[in-house]
C-alpha cells in the first residue's frame, strides 16, 4: 500500500498593524490591572473574590436563580469551575443548590438572604473601585465610541441562547 503525502498550501496569516497591536496590549495590560485591584479591594474590605462578588451580582436579577450552566457562561468560568465556585459560597451561606420540581437533572443556583447582605455590602466596595480606576479616566466624548467598539466585540462573541 502506497501511502499519499498530501501537500497544503501554507496558511496565510494576516497580522494586525503595529498600532492595533499596541492598542491591544494596552486593552489586555489595562484589563488585568483593574481585575486584580478590583478583586484586591473586594477581598481586603468585603472577604469575597471578585468571581464570587460576580455569581451573586448575576443572581440579583430575577427570578433570582439560574441554571449551573447558565451561571457558568454568564461568568466566563467551566462548569467545574462554577462547582467549586458554588461549594465554596454555598458552604459560606450566600448561595444555595435548588433542584427543578420536575427535572431532577436541572439544578440551579440561588441567591440566600446572606447572599443579598453580602451582595449589598460589597456593591459599594465594587462600583467605587470601578469608579475608582476605570470610569473615571473615560471622558465624556470617548463613551459612546468606547461603548459602541466594546458592544461590537460582545455581540460578535455572544452564542445565542441554547434551546432547552
């Protein structure tokens, strides 16, 4: 048996410009700073991780609850991830595991009373970070083409829905 070598054309790889890339390393330099200075206020005033300050600022909106998947998507983490997560803030009293009356395979997360206190008292500690170091070097006329570039980087990277 005769075995056939198959020869590929060499990929082309396109390259952004100098500039862009500059502006991109600034994007993910500037990002990872104000994350670890969020996450270091959260954790030195309020005892929580920005990650878990993030599970409960998606619960705060009703019905309260979300799937475990949905949880997962909603803060950029695994599945595994959002279990450990959840063992954690569960075990802390600020979420709780409810199963779907009908379909015991469907488990969700859910907001406790100490998750609202928590979430609550953390809020200020967060919006005045954020205020802090990322909206109070936006001026004014950079909001709307800020907003509209970052809108088009969500939307272009948002998966639609799942059916259920």
């Amino acid at each position: 048996m005769t075995t056939r070598r198959v020869t590929r054309e060499p990929r082309t790889v396109i390259a952004p410009d100098d500039e862009r890339l500059a502006v991109w390393e600034r994007f993910l330099r500037s990002h990872s700073m104000i994350i670890r200075q969020l996450e270091r206020d959260l954790v030195e005033k309020e005892n929580l991780s920005l990650a878990e300050y993030d599970v409960l600022a998606h619960l705060r909106h009703p019905p309260h609850r979300m799937r475990m998947t949905e949880l997962a998507a909603a803060v950029l983490v695994t599945t595994g991830g959002i279990t450990k997560l959840l063992d954690r803030m569960t075990a802390a009293g600020l979420v709780a595991r409810e199963r779907h009356p009908r379909d015991r395979r469907v488990v969700y997360a859910v907001l406790t009373d100490a998750g609202w206190q928590t979430l609550r008292r953390a809020s200020a500690t967060h919006l005045a970070g954020v205020q802090q170091h990322f909206a109070s070097e936006l001026c004014d006329d950079e909001l709307d083409p800020v907003g509209s570039f970052l809108g088009r980087l969500v939307d272009r990277w948002t998966l639609p829905p799942r059916e259920s």
